[in-house]
C-alpha cells in the first residue's frame, strides 16, 4: 500500500513539473531529462547529458560564489593541466613545486601528451601546446618563444658540398631529409640521412651529444650543451618560430586557479626568450 501511495506521488510529482506553473521552456525540459518507471524519476540520456555538459560550469560558479564570500583568498581545488612532453620533462616538475608551494589548497594534477585533447570532454582546465591550431573553443596566451638551430658534436664535421648529414631525428626513420639553414656564411640547405629515430628530443639531444649525427633542436635544450662547448651550433633552421601556449576554453569562466596558473608562467618566464627558459630549466 505504502508503494502504491509513493508511485502515485511520484508521478504526480512529475505531471506537476511538467505541466504546471514553470514558463514553458523549464517545462519541456524537465520532462525530456526526467523519465519515472515503476514510481523512480531517474535521468534520461539527454539529462544526463545536460549535468555532463553544465556540471563544470556549474562548480565554477560554486567556486567563484565561494571566493567572493570569502573575500578572495587564495585559490582552492583541483587544477588539471595537459603539457607536451619536452616541456614536462625539463621545466614542468620545478613550475609545479614551486606552484603548489605558492598555493597549498589546489590540487594540481599534470599529464602529459603531445596529442590534442578535448578539454571540457577530458576534464582538462588549461592545456600547454606548441603552434596550435587556431580553434574557436579555446582563448589563451603566449608564454615562450623558442627556435630550431642544427646542432651537432664538435667532432662531426659540416661535409663539404652540400654532401650528406648524418642525422638523428624525432620520430620514424625517412630515406633522406632536407633542411633549409641560415649559417653565419648564407643559406644553405642540408640533405640529411637519418642514423637514428627517437620519440624525445631529449634523447635526440643525448644522442647527438655522442656524435653520431647533427639534429634540429629547441635553443633551449641545446643552449646549456652549446655554452659548455659539447655543442656546436651549424646554423637557426628555416621557417616559423615556435611559439608554447596555454589555453583554456572561451565558454568557462576564467577559474581562480587558472588565473593563478598563467600569473605563475608570467613570473617564471616574464620576457619568454628560449634563453629563459634555458636558465630556468639549469637553475
């Protein structure tokens, strides 16, 4: 009997949602994210895909209630943040220290990938990416600016001619390669053969520290072996400059945490020169 009473309840409770007193667009809403079997209202498919999509949006504006109540204290909660892999490996692990020293109550959370990740679908706050594509979904900043230069060993000399490199490069192994340099006596364009292929420019660096092959490389990774004269630097390659980002999406609300963040990449990079970030990864 008491189940009879709740079902009929139940169902009434929902007929009164849909039907009466809210404007009509909540009306059609709550019933196309609302369905009842057997006496339960649950989720359908498009309500759980309404809390999927606003649930974000919906802790942000919790978050950001909670600031201003609190008079706008130090950031607070989880921060996940996507990175490429060279700049994980060289600069990542000493901007998160010195982060999480500087704001105790955020919980930073790191992955690293080169791939393009889905923000909102991944749960990211803000991505670092190298060059990226522009894309409507996404606002953000320049940090850093960094160059390719061919670098190699001291021992492995520049063949005479425009004669074949030796080359060690990321990624699989082509038959040959042709880079286009400006050295101090003119341009030149290289043709390479590839020795080795490596999936990490850090390797890469180690291999050609070893003098089996010249490499393209960051200024950046390769200015600490290049003042210490285990580099030599044979010219700046051709083409755009790389240039490091961080993105956040346009449809969020800039998060306390995110703000944190990006004022934390100003502080350590404040001129963004590949020489910075040289110094900031060897200090």
């Amino acid at each position: 009997m008491a189940g009879s009473v709740r079902q009929l309840a139940q169902a009434a409770a929902r007929r009164r949602l849909c039907h009466e007193g809210w404007p009509s667009w909540k009306q059609a809403l709550t019933c196309a994210c609302l369905s009842g079997a057997h006496g339960h209202l649950k989720l359908t498919e498009e309500g759980r895909a309404l809390f999927e999509r606003t649930g974000l949006l919906l802790a942000e504006l919790e978050e950001t209630a909670a600031a201003i109540a609190s008079g706008g204290r130090s950031p607070r909660g989880r921060l996940r943040i996507s990175a490429p892999l060279l700049f994980s490996q060289t600069a990542m692990g000493k901007l998160a220290a010195g982060f999480a020293r500087k704001y105790p109550d955020v919980r930073l959370e790191v992955t690293t990938e080169d791939r393009t990740v889905d923000m909102i679908e991944e749960g990211y706050d803000l991505v670092i990416r190298v060059n990226p594509e522009p894309d409507v979904n996404l606002v953000g900043r320049v940090f850093l600016h960094d160059q390719l230069v061919v670098v190699a060993s001291p021992d492995l000399r520049l063949p005479p001619d425009n004669g074949p490199v030796p080359a060690v490069v990321r990624g699989p192994i082509s038959q040959v390669e042709a880079w286009e340099v400006t050295t101090p006596s003119g341009k030149r364009n290289f043709t390479t053969t590839p020795v080795l292929g490596l999936s990490s420019l850090v390797m890469v660096r180690d291999a050609v520290r070893m003098g089996v092959g010249a490499a393209r490389l960051p200024l950046s990774l390769a200015s600490p072996d290049l003042a210490a004269g285990r580099l030599v630097r044979w010219g700046d390659v051709e083409g755009p400059e790389t240039a490091l980002w961080a993105l956040y999406p346009t449809r969020r609300l800039l998060s306390a945490r995110v703000s944190a963040f990006l004022e934390h990449l100003r502080d350590a990079f404040p001129q963004g020169t590949p020489s910075e970030l040289a110094a900031y990864v060897g200090g």
